[in-house]
C-alpha cells in the first residue's frame, strides 16, 4: 500500500463545526486515519484557505464569496485549522487549497507524483463539494479511487446517499470505514 495515501479534505474546525457529531464521524475518521498510519500509507490533509484579504477569490464566485466577505479562512483565522480530534502529526503532510476540488490551487499534483502515490482513498466535508470534485479531477488525472463513504459527510443525506450509491461507484471503490481498514490491517 506504499502507493496510496489516504485523504482527509476540508475537516476543518469552522466546517465540522456546522454538523452535529451525533454520529460518530469524527471517531469513524480518526480510525482511518490510525489505520492508515499503521499500515504505512500516506495521510494527506487538504484545506481549503487564502491569504489575508481573500485576494484569490473573484466577487464572481458563488461559493467562496460568503468566505471573502466574512474573512473566514484566511491565514491565521482559527476555524480553518484541521480539527483536533484528527489532527495531523508533524511527518503528514498539509496542502492548502484555493478552490473546491483538492487540487485546484494546490500542489496536491505535484506531491503525490513526487510521492509515486497512484491510488487515493477520499474522506471529507463535503461530499457534494471537496469529495466529488477532487474524485472527478482524480479520475481524470488517472489515478485509482476509492471512498470512504462514512467517511464523508453532506448537509443533505439524500445527495450524499446518491453520490456514494449511484454517483461515485463509476469511478471509485466505495466502502465503509470499517471495510477498508480490514483490507489494509491484512
């Protein structure tokens, strides 16, 4: 499994902060993420962020101008440290992104080609957003999927249900946590 890493996007104290944990998300990831660990594959943290004064994002942009307005997300600002209950140790490595898809903006490219890293397993907040964006571009880019489907999380079950069920299947594996550990803890 050298050639995998594992990517946990956009689980960032302001975007947790929105859901309830009533249902064990949190812990659930922080198993994948031990897991991984332990079977030496590579864990990736993806954030979103953006330089003081948001200068990255145009008034065009639809999902980022709330960001800019509020000047969430910006360098420094607190809510968009990964979340302590999975933060990373110091040898994970952290990219910061500018867009919604994981390598929009980031050198996420860059590293996992420097890394000889040819499958991913994506985990994240959401799975409308950083999961099927950065699973289209990944697709594209040639690279094996897989997601973690309760390793997701969306605002609207219905979506995230048709997107780990009907969406995602086409072009990933799609498992529950609990499945994938078994298949890298052989």
């Amino acid at each position: 499994m050298a050639d995998s890493a594992l990517l946990v996007m956009d689980v960032q104290r302001s975007i947790v902060d929105r859901f309830d944990d009533d249902s064990g998300y949190l812990t659930r990831l922080r198993g994948a993420v031990d897991a991984a660990r332990a079977a030496g594959i590579r864990v990736i943290y993806v954030v979103v962020g953006f330089r003081a004064g948001h200068p990255e994002i145009s008034v065009r942009n639809k999902t980022f101008g709330a960001a800019a307005r509020s000047g969430g997300f910006a360098e420094g600002d607190p809510g968009s440290e990964v979340h302590p209950d999975v933060a990373p140790h110091p040898d994970d490595i952290v990219v910061t992104k500018r867009r919604v898809s994981a390598f929009a903006g980031s050198d996420l490219d860059m590293v996992l080609r420097a890394g000889e890293i040819d499958t991913l397993v994506l985990t994240g907040i959401a799975t409308s957003g950083v999961v099927l964006s950065t699973l289209r571009q990944a697709a594209d880019l040639d690279f094996r999927l897989a997601v973690l489907a309760d390793g997701c999380l969306d605002a609207d079950p219905e979506v995230h249900r048709v997107l780990t069920e009907k969406v995602f299947p086409r072009q990933a594996d799609v498992l529950s946590i609990e499945e994938w550990i078994k298949t890298v803890s052989v």
